[in-house]
C-alpha cells in the first residue's frame, strides 16, 4: 500500500504525525476524566477517596501492565502496528461504556483495569518504541514530538469534555469522547502507521544513518557497535544505566502525578477560585508541549544525560519556587517552570534507553522503567494525601518532592552516555585506533 508514500518525504514523518494524533486525543480524553469526578459524585453520592481508589487502581494496572505490553511488542514482529491499534480500539469503547456507570465495581473494571491498561498500549511504551525505529539523527526530537501530543490533548480535550458535560451531562460526554477514539484516532492509526522502514523500503534512508556519517551506513549496521544492544537480560539487568533511569524515573513519576492531582486543590487553598486554579493547570500544560519540543530538539545535538538532568533540576526549581514566593505568584511561577520540564523527561529517558540498549528490547525495557514510574505515582497519590491530612498542608510533601528531583538528577548525569551510547560508539573506535 502507497497511500501517503509521497516522493522525496520520508515516511517516517508520517508516522510521527499519526503517534501525535493518536497521543493527542488518547492522552486528552484519559485526563479528561476530573471534570468528570464531581458530576458522578454527585449523581451516586461518592466520596472522593472512593474515586480516588478507582484512579488508584488505575494506575496501578498501568504500572504492571507496562513491561507485559513491552514485552509483547518486543516479541512481535508486527507489534508497534498490531498493539497501538487494538490499544486504541478498547480504549475507545471502553470509554464509551464509561457512559453505562451505575456502581463503583463497574467504574473500577472499565476505568481501573480496561482503559487504564488499554491506554499503556498506545502511551509511551510503544510510542516512542515504534518512533526510535524510524528515527537516529532526530530521534530526540522525534520523541519529543509524539509526547508533547500529550499536553496538546490535555489543552484541548479538559475543556472541552466540561461543555460537553455542560450541554449533554456526563453520560453522553463519554459517548462522545469514545467516539473521537474510534472513529479518528484508531482509523488513522490503521492506514497510516508502519512497523519499520523496510516496509515502505526506506532501510537506507539518511535519517536511519548515525551521528558519524563517515563511518557508519544503515541504522541496522551501527545497532551491532552498541556494548549493550545485543546484550542478554542478564547482562542488561547487571548494567548501571537501566537502574539510574529507572530510579529518577520513579521521582518523574512521583512529581508529576502528585501536582496532576493536587496542583488544582493547592492552588485553591492558596485563595485562587477553581476556574483560574484550572486555567494555570491548562497554562502549565501547554507550557509542556513547548517545553518537551525544545528540550527535544537539542538533544539530538548534546549528550541526553544532561539535558535530563537540567530537567529534573528544573523541575525542582519549581517545587522550590512554591515555598519561596507568597500566595499566586508560586502558582504561576511553577506552572511555567515546572511546564517546560514536564514530559521532556519521559522522551529523553526513551532516548537514552534506545541508544544504549539498542531497539531490539527497547519495547521491554522502557516498560520496566515506566513501571517504576506509575508504581512512583501510585505511592504519590495516597502519600501526598495523608502528608497533607498530617500537617494541614502541602509544604512537607512539596520540600520530599524537591530533594527527590535532585537525587533524580544526580542518577541522570552519572549515566555514561558517551561510553555505551550507540551515538558515540564509531566515533569512540575511530579515536581510539
């Protein structure tokens, strides 16, 4: 099939287009769903720590069903294409079923375990497993790219879900958002996506062609020079770098998901109305997409490991501004600092992983380290909450926050890039003899 095989266009620019379409409305309607809490509490009298549980649980599956889904699209030839669509096309309709909710049991099998799992399958595991095939010379920024989908969603789909809920109630908004899913998102997914740059027969394309030029021809070529791109689990499980991203990994994961959930309540009790402590989440949000496309793109021209260390570092910055500056200004202060570092982690640590381990495994491995990541937001969550229960406030959860994105960063810039990194290997051995 040669639809879109426009002349002189690498296709792989066409299946960045449909991972960020995709990442845009699966990663809008899923943070759509707090505009939907108080309506559905209302409705069957919940308490928040009942919904609180079902999220919890969600993430929850997400976190174990990270390295399975890896580990499936790893094992499969077809598995970018085969996972992200079928992912798709159960999000969809088990987003549409949302829309039946009559009991807390049913809200925590579809959302907890069916969308939650389901939104793995088309969420950064495969994403960036499938884009890191198709890009070397740009792949930081191509990664960036097909995240930053992910805070453009998040823009546009909160917004819109609470009109929606507003004209329609919050029923036939599930119906509508599942539709999105269905009838844009998994379509365009079918017809557009491809496994690798052999099935189009652009193996030799230059964007496949590492740093070095000179010295190194095709992207399967150069995979073979990696020290760990064929490595054994044994071997890899051994090696220093996949537990140093793992660990700050896990304080990505545990800084963010505590502010996705409590930005919103902390800037209302610093004397902020919900409709602007709303408006400076959506601010922080948008932040993001620029911020992961800029970080993204200069990577490709500096060693990762920094680039992700000064993101951690900013990001405690932000934590730090919270304290430092009175009432409103922190809010804005840290939706802007904090927006520009908030998914750039998540390309850069993709990037280092495939660089380093090679694409053979990458599926797996990045699973693990998002598992470490949502087991690191599912801790958050509760521990946030209790902290603030304990002290009246979030001033003790915050400062924890703070000193774990310095630890995050120190683990980032140990990582020998320069040594193990397929980026720098040709140059390495050209040096050496």
């Amino acid at each position: 099939m040669r639809i879109f095989q426009i002349k002189h266009i690498y296709y792989g620019w066409f299946v960045l287009a449909a991972c960020f379409f995709a990442t845009l409305i699966s990663g809008g309607v899923r943070s759509s769903f707090g505009v939907f809490v108080i309506p559905m509490e209302q409705e069957f009298n919940w308490t928040r720590d009942t919904i609180s549980f079902a999220l919890a649980i969600g993430v929850f599956c997400n976190a174990v069903s990270t390295p399975i889904i890896g580990w499936i699209y790893d094992s499969r030839p077809d598995g970018g294409k085969t996972v992200i669509t079928l992912s798709l096309l159960v999000l969809g309709a088990a987003t549409i079923l949302l829309s039946l909710t009559s009991n807390i049991v049913f809200l925590i099998v579809v959302y907890g375990f069916l969308i939650s799992t389901a939104g793995t399958g088309v969420g950064f595991v495969t994403i960036h497993a499938l884009i890191a095939r198709w890009f070397n010379r740009k792949r930081g920024f191509a990664l960036s790219v097909s995240s930053a989908g992910v805070s453009v969603g998040s823009v546009l789909f909160a917004p819109f879900a609470s009109y929606l809920i507003l004209l329609s109630g919050w029923r036939f908004s599930w119906v509508i958002l599942g539709a999105f899913i269905l009838f844009l998102a998994f379509p365009l997914a079918l017809i557009i996506l491809r496994n690798n740059p052999k099935d189009v027969n652009q193996q030799d394309h230059p964007e496949l062609k590492s740093i070095d030029a000179q010295s190194a021809t095709t992207a399967s070529e150069f995979k073979t020079s990696s020290t760990l791109s064929n490595a054994s689990w044994k071997q890899i499980l051994k090696s220093l770098p996949i537990w140093q991203l793992s660990i700050a990994y896990f304080v990505c994961g545990t800084t963010t998901t505590m502010m996705a959930v409590h930005y919103v309540p902390f800037a209302i009790d610093r004397g902020m109305n919900p409709g602007n402590a709303a408006l400076a989440f959506g601010f922080m949000m948008g932040i993001n997409g620029l911020g992961v496309v800029m970080i993204g793109f200069f990577s490709d021209f500096m060693q990762r490991k920094n680039l992700l260390a000064i993101t951690y570092s900013v990001r405690g910055l932000a934590y730090g501004s919270l304290l430092v500056f009175d009432e409103i200004l922190g809010i804005w202060v840290f939706a802007f600092v904090a927006g520009l570092s908030w998914i750039a982690s998540a390309s850069l640590t993709s990037s280092i992983a495939a660089d380093i381990y090679g694409l053979k495994k990458m599926g797996t491995i990045v699973g693990i380290m998002t598992f470490s990541h949502q087991i690191g937001g599912a801790i958050a969550i509760y521990l946030t909450g209790f902290l603030f229960e304990k002290t009246g406030g979030y001033e003790f959860p915050f400062t924890i926050a703070g000193s774990l994105l310095i630890l995050a960063a120190l683990f980032s810039v140990t990582v020998s890039e320069r040594k193990l990194s397929e980026r720098y290997q040709k140059n390495l051995s050209a040096e050496m003899s």
